[in-house]
C-alpha cells in the first residue's frame, strides 16, 4: 500500500497553485486553464481557507448565471477542505474522496503545506503497486 509520501514523490512535481479568497472567479479559471489543473486552493498567506474547483465554477457559477468577472471566490469555494498527511495511504485517500466527494486533497505535514494530489495520482499509485506485484508473480510462477 502506497503512502501519500510516496505518491508524492511518485509524481514529480511538488507544484500547488493556489489563489487569494479575494480573486475572482475568472481569475482562477484562467489560472486552472494556464496551468491544466482541475483545482486551486484559495489560501491566505499561507493558511488554506478553501478549495475551487471546475465543478464549483459549473455548479455555483455557470448554472445560477452569475458573472465570473464580478464574483469573489469567497462566494463559490468550498471553504470545509479535507485533507490528509504524508503517512496516510492511497486506501485511506480513496475512502476520504469517496465518502466526501471530493477529487482533490491538500497534503499537510504539521502546519505546513507540502503537496496536493487528486484522485489520477491515487489511481496511477495503485495502477502502479498492482503492475509490480503481476510482474514479480509472473517470476514467481515462471521461475
């Protein structure tokens, strides 16, 4: 079983873009288009005090017919953010998303923010720890 330490790692990049609760919400779609991600997590310095996502900007913006260039993010994040800790593994992970619905958790290490991964990172660990252990079965069996 995976750890989030591992995933992490696995994935490179340690990059997680955020954005101020005062930003509107075309600033932030831009900025999720600018760099292909699906989430930004509102922070004030270098607190969390929210997550937007695409399904927010669909859900709380397109379908209600507000103007994503006069809306504050303060007004469609989820402010309620879950997230998780370097030793958690990528079974708790998927039960967390699962149960909550979520696609997105923050990585804290004590206070302090070290990463972000979404379900893809999740599936691609596990798509990964499985592929190993077909290969070291198939050397078992073969000999």
């Amino acid at each position: 079983m995976k750890t989030v330490a591992e995933i992490l790692k696995a994935k490179g990049s340690s990059s997680v873009y955020s954005i101020a609760p005062s930003a509107t919400v075309f600033e932030a779609v831009k900025l999720m288009a600018e760099k292909n991600v699906g989430a930004l997590l509102v922070m004030e310095g270098d607190r969390i005090v929210g997550v937007v996502t695409e399904r927010d900007y669909a859900r709380k913006v397109v379908l209600l017919a507000r103007s994503s260039k006069d809306t504050p993010l303060r007004e469609v994040m989820t402010s309620a953010v879950i997230y998780v800790r370097p030793n958690q593994t990528s079974e708790e992970c998927m039960a967390l998303m699962t149960e909550n619905r979520v696609r997105h958790l923050p990585v804290m290490d004590g206070d302090k923010l070290v990463g972000l991964i979404s379900i893809g990172d999740i599936v691609k660990g596990i798509i990964s720890e499985q592929s190993f252990i077909i290969e070291q079965l198939q050397n078992y069996i073969a000999g």
